[in-house]
C-alpha cells in the first residue's frame, strides 16, 4: 500500500500522539495529565457553478509538546443541498501568542470521506487554516481562514473566512508502562465519557416521502450506531452520537449529533426515565436531508442488568428542517456505564484504552459493476474489557479508489496477546454498516473480521499491520482487506456505576 502525501501527513500527525508518554515524568500517582482542547469550526464553502455549502468542523486536540496540537477530527455539511458530505481524519496546529489574549494558530487537516453528490472524487480532504484567536479564559473565539480542496479527482477548491471557537479541558490517562498500577484519582480520565451505547434502531418514514432522485422513499430504514455521553450531575448530560444505515435501500445515509439529556431513576435506580434533544449532520443514500442538519428527540427507558450494563428502549422524532426527511424512529440499546463520580464506595480500577488511526486497502465491488482497488483513513477505539479481550468501535473513510462519499461504521470484539516485550498480535470480529461512494453495498450490512501484528515504538504507541476480509451480507461486496495503523495505549480510571 502507498498513501499519498496527504495520508503520510495524516499518519506522521497520528505518531504525535506518541510525545504525551514520551516526554511525560513518571508521578507518585500513576495519573498523568495532557492540555486537551475541544474545537468548533463554522464555515462557508464554495463549490463549482457558484454553489455555497455550510461546513461544520469538530476536533479533539491534545498538545503533545508546547504549543503543537494533535488530534482526531471530523468535518460536514450543515446548509445547502449537500446533506451527507462528512469526512473524518486528524488535525495538527501550532499555536503562538502574539499580543495580551491575541494569539494565531496555521494548522492542517487531511482526512477522507464525502457524499451528498458533492464532487469530491476520491475523497481526500485536505484543509490548511490560519487562525486569530482571542483567549476569554478557558475558552478562544475567532476568525478562521482556510482553503478546502479534494485534489484526488475532485472539483472543491475553496478559499474561506470562517468562525472558530476553542473549550479547553484536560486528557487524564494512566501511561501505558504504568498499566499494572491502581489509580485513585476522583476525576474523570481519559475523554471522559461516563456511558457508552451501542444502539439499533429504525425509521419509520412518513407515507409518500421522496428520494431527492424521485422514487419513493422506504417506510422503513434500519440503522445502527453508538452514543457517548458524559453527566453535568446526576440527571442532566450531554453526549454525541454517530449512525448509519444497515437496511432500507439507502446505504450510505449517516448522522452525527450533539446531544443533551436529562434522566430520574426510578423503582431503586434499577429503572430510569429520561428525554433528549440532538441536533447535528445527516445525510447520503440519496434521503432528502437538505444542507444537513438534522434534529431528534425522544424519550427512553434504562433497565439496568447489573453494575455496568443496562438495556434502553427509546422512541422519538427526528426531522431535516431544510429537506423533507421526517420520520418516528424507535431504538434498543446497549447500554455500558463506565464511570460514576459519586460511586466512591466501589473501588477504583485502571481499564486499558486504545486510540487506533491508519490506513486499509481491498478491492471493492462498484455500482456500475466493476471491481476496483479502494483506499480509506480508518479511527478506532478500543476499550479492554480483561487483560486480553476489548471491544472496538470504528470509522472508516474512502480517501482514495474512486469512492468519495463510502463510509463504513464498526462495532465489535478483538482479542490481544503479547509475543515477548515488543511483539503483539490480535484478532477481531467487526460487523456495522457501510454505504456511498458508488459501491455496492447493497442493504449497507457488513461483517469484517481482521488479524494483525504489532511492534512497540514506545511503551504507548505501537505500529501494526493486518489483513482480513470484508464481506457485504447483502449484495456483492466483498475482498481482502490489508492495513496499516499506529496504535496509542493509555489507562483510564473508573468506578463502574453511574
């Protein structure tokens, strides 16, 4: 496999993230901390014919050394008529003070993806920017200048005044040669998130709904995704949650949302009550989702199964106020609670975190059927649940092959080992929904089990390389599948109760 320029720049600031173990002291306390910063970018986007498309950017940045930030990010369409155009990568930026609050900011995304029908021909984003920043404490507003371009194949090439606004926040972690140790920190670690869910659900279309193509639309669309949520205190949270199509004929449809909730437990905390309100990006499978913004809410039921898991069942509405998409959706969920604050009287334990980012290559079946080799950035994360068993949800993004617009959503299960003090090997049974980008996905339900081995460069960051097989449960995609990642290994602590 040979990436090109974007993705060795995307992969080289995937290996920064070794610099927090690396230069990181050793403490009494196995905790160490990470400057972190959340980020919201706002733009308009030009596209050819004069056309202007509303892009919203979210990252999560940590500053690996002095000024030098680095991180997962991900970018979409919220106004105009290219609902579904989503790409996912890394951010790098370099940050210099210049008078009192005043500072600028050059920094560079690369990632891949697209949809919407926007011409972005193989996928590859890359988005160069120079910042002006104003620190009001703890947070940084600002104008953004950027230059958003697809070179592989594609048409976008836009320059742009934009808005950007920065939380700062901090990245706890157990270092990775500290693994063994018990923390007893009280705060959060990691990215802090106190439940995760791992949710199926459907759509129930209103009767005569559109395609933006023109057919009818299905009255029901299946899908399956994940939420992350994190609490204020004991009622009210926030969260984000990311899904994609898996049946209905409309592979390639994906949403990404903001979320805030609040919940009551009732009958001993065993069952919960609670609402929600999201609002975010959606779009892709040809539904009439407008510019992209998508709004959802609901209401649910937690039963709680133990300690750690619960079932929820939820029902609600969702809408694209600039499209005709509406539609009931009912959901059942997984529901993993990871950390409670307030469960002092159950022992703190130190769980092993996985941030995984490479790239994969493997041929893929196209709608117009021929086969052809297929590119794409992938981002992982893995939760060990015991010393060798984790589970893994990831999402990959075409950036190369022809295929702007394919996206594929992972969950599963993996299984680790180590082969002495450097080697390490793993498998892993993954099964989601992929879609767009021209490939034959079909219903978008896929499974895709993997092997890899891996060689330690540090304590906290290894270099793996695996191979696999991805294979379409409906219709004719399927091939091998071959990748190559940097892994970044860190502990978190947790409680286990929420």
């Amino acid at each position: 496999m040979k990436p090109g320029p974007g993705l060795r720049a995307l992969a080289t600031a995937l290996g920064l993230l070794s610099a927090p173990v690396a230069f990181a002291q050793p403490t009494a306390e196995p905790i160490e901390t990470t400057p972190a910063r959340m980020r919201l970018n706002l733009e308009r986007t030009e596209l050819p014919g004069n056309e202007g498309m509303g892009l919203v950017g979210t990252s999560y940045l940590l500053e690996v050394v002095p000024g030098v930030w680095v991180g997962p990010a991900a970018y979409g369409a919220i106004t105009g008529s290219r609902g579904g155009m989503f790409t996912v990568g890394a951010e790098a930026g370099w940050q210099r003070p210049l008078v009192g609050p005043l500072s600028i900011e050059l920094g560079f995304y690369a990632g891949g993806g697209g949809g919407g029908n926007a011409p972005v021909g193989g996928g590859l984003m890359l988005r160069p920017h120079v910042d002006l920043l104003w620190n009001i404490g703890g947070q940084q507003i600002g104008l953004s200048w950027s230059r958003v371009r697809f070179p592989s194949g594609g048409r976008i090439d836009s320059r742009q005044l934009g808005l950007v606004w920065n939380v700062d926040t901090e990245f706890r972690r157990v270092p990775a040669a500290r693994l063994g140790e018990v923390a007893r920190h009280e705060a959060r670690s990691g990215i802090g998130f106190d439940r995760v869910q791992a949710v199926a659900g459907v759509y129930r279309t209103r009767a005569g709904s559109m395609r933006v193509s023109g057919p009818p639309l299905p009255r029901n669309i299946g899908y399956a995704g994940a939420r992350l949520e994190q609490a204020f205190d004991d009622n009210a949270y926030w969260g984000l949650e990311a899904a994609g199509a898996a049946s209905g004929g409309v592979s390639g449809y994906a949403e990404y949302l903001g979320l805030l909730g609040t919940e009551y437990g009732v009958a001993g905390d065993w069952l919960t009550l609670g609402g929600r309100v999201a609002v975010g990006m959606g779009g892709g499978g040809d539904v009439d989702v407008g510019g992209g913004l998508l709004l959802k809410a609901g209401a649910y039921a937690i039963a709680r199964l133990g300690v750690d898991l619960g079932v929820t069942a939820e029902l609600g509405w969702a809408q694209a106020p600039q499209g005709s998409f509406k539609a009931l959706y009912g959901t059942v969920a997984l529901n993993w609670i990871l950390d409670d604050r307030t469960g002092s009287a159950i022992p703190a334990r130190t769980t092993r975190m996985e941030w995984v980012g490479g790239v994969e290559r493997y041929a893929a079946a196209r709608r117009d059927g021929t086969t052809r080799k297929l590119d794409a950035v992938s981002l992982r994360v893995n939760r060990y649940m015991s010393e060798r068993f984790y589970l893994s949800a990831q999402a990959h993004s075409a950036y190369d092959g022809g295929a702007g617009g394919y996206s594929v959503g992972l969950l599963g299960v993996g299984w680790r080992t180590d082969i002495g003090s450097r080697w390490h090997a793993g498998v892993e049974a993954l099964a989601g929904a992929a879609g767009g980008g021209g490939v034959d996905t079909a219903g978008g339900a896929l499974v895709q089990p993997m092997a890899y081995i891996g060689y330690a460069l540090t304590p906290g960051v290894a270099l793996r390389v695996g191979g696999g097989r991805i294979q379409g449960l409906r219709g004719p995609l399927k091939g091998d599948v071959v990748e190559v990642s940097l892994a970044f290994t860190f502990g978190v602590t947790s409680r286990g109760v929420r």
